[in-house]
C-alpha cells in the first residue's frame, strides 16, 4: 500500500523537464518461491494488446492505454544463483531510489 501512495505522489508532480508523464517498470523480489512453482529465477512481464474477441495481437500502441499499465519484472531470491541471492538480500539498498538533485 505504501508502494501505491508512493508513485501516487510522485507521479502527479508536475516536472519542468518533461511533459509526458514516464513509463513504470516494477520489481518485485519475492522472499519465496510461487505456487505454481516457476522454475525461473527472473520473469519478464511484457504487456501485449489483444483483442477481447478474436484474441488476435493488435500491433498499435495507445499513450492512453500505456499509461494505465506497466510492464514487470518478477524475482525468485531461492531460484537464484546462490552468490546472487545472497549480494540480494545483503545489499537491498541498491533498489532504493532517493530523489536527489
């Protein structure tokens, strides 16, 4: 819930730089291993469009549509590489953003 306020906050601030609003990627670093037990130690979640009838891929892109969605990458610490996961789980420091200028 905090992670919502966060980008809540932050994402309606208007920035002098640049007018369009920035994509998100998320991460998420999972401390444990997914029901359906993917074997995968990173997922790459890609967004495709299809349409809700035929399920046919539409090629075209909407700036309203890519706005509402986000692209994610999932990460299984126990399917890692076990030097990985360890710098992982001893560094999370290095996936905190600090806004600094």
């Amino acid at each position: 819930m905090r992670f919502r306020k966060y980008l809540g906050n932050n994402y309606s601030k208007p920035d002098a730089e640049n007018k369009e609003p920035l994509p998100i990627t998320t991460i998420y670093f999972l401390g444990f291993e997914l029901e359906e037990k993917i074997p995968n130690s990173v997922i790459k979640v890609n967004r495709h469009y299809y349409d809700g009838i035929t399920n046919q891929e539409i090629h075209v892109r909407s700036t309203f549509i890519e706005q509402l969605s986000h692209d994610s990458y999932v990460i299984q610490i126990s399917n890692l590489q076990p030097n990985l996961a360890n710098t992982t789980r001893r560094n999370p420091y290095l996936f905190f953003n600090k806004n600094t200028k």
